[in-house]
C-alpha cells in the first residue's frame, strides 16, 4: 500500500513541472498551477498521508533536483556565465533541510505555495541571492 501512495504522490509532482506547457487555451494562465499538482497540496501529502519512509524516498527526491542544480550551477561557474543562485561554498543543504525551506519559503510568500512541487531553483535564488 505504501508505494502505491508513493506513486500516486510522485506521478502527480511529475504532472505538475510540465502542466503548464500542456494547458489548452482558457484553461489557465501559464504559470498557474492545479490546486492538486501545487507544492502546497503535495505537502498536505507528505504530512497527512505519508509513512517515514516514504517522506524520506520524497525529501530524496527534492534533494535529487536540488543536486542537479548544483550541477548546473558548476557549470555554468566553469563556463564563465551568471549563476542561478550563490550558495556559499562550504555549506551543503541536506535533502531534509532543502524541504524545509521550501516550506519556509511558502509561508513566508503564500502565493508560492500554488507553484508547481519543482519551485526548487525559487527557494534556492531567494535564499542563496547574487549580488
């Protein structure tokens, strides 16, 4: 029963990083998400439906697309261009600590919460800003 409600949680995350190049004219505006495929609702998930094991297989999951923009950042460093973000050097965020700045990062800016569950990068440019 567990990874049936894992799929279910991870195919409706997946939905929601490409839903909006899927929207039909007058359906929604292109960067409004669905009520279902917003980080806010796959929170609601995580806490009310999820076994440990199972929030942890998702922090990993956030972890995994916080790690690719690490990569990205990398080279886009050795490619002499503008970074996404500026995490300081020495610091490494664990998949755990990632999730919960999402999550401060949508109380702080509610209307966040209506972004698709991939609103790392966002969480990550305004905590980690370039000046």
């Amino acid at each position: 029963m567990r990874n049936v409600v894992f799929t279910i949680v991870l195919l409706f995350a997946l939905s929601g990083s490409n839903a909006n190049t899927q929207s039909k004219p007058n359906e929604s505006k292109p960067n409004e998400s669905k009520p279902n495929e917003s980080f806010r609702y796959a929170m609601e998930v995580y806490d009310k439906y999820l076994v440990p094991e199972d929030r942890k297989d998702v922090e990993h999951w956030i972890g995994g697309m916080q790690l690719g923009l690490v990569w990205g950042n990398a080279m886009l460093k050795n490619r002499g261009q503008p970074l996404l973000y500026c995490q300081p050097d020495h610091l490494t965020i664990t998949d755990s600590q990632m999730l919960d700045m999402m999550r401060r990062a949508m109380k702080d800016n509610p209307k966040w919460g209506d972004f698709p569950v991939g609103m790392v990068l966002v969480t990550l440019q305004r905590t980690f800003p370039c000046r």
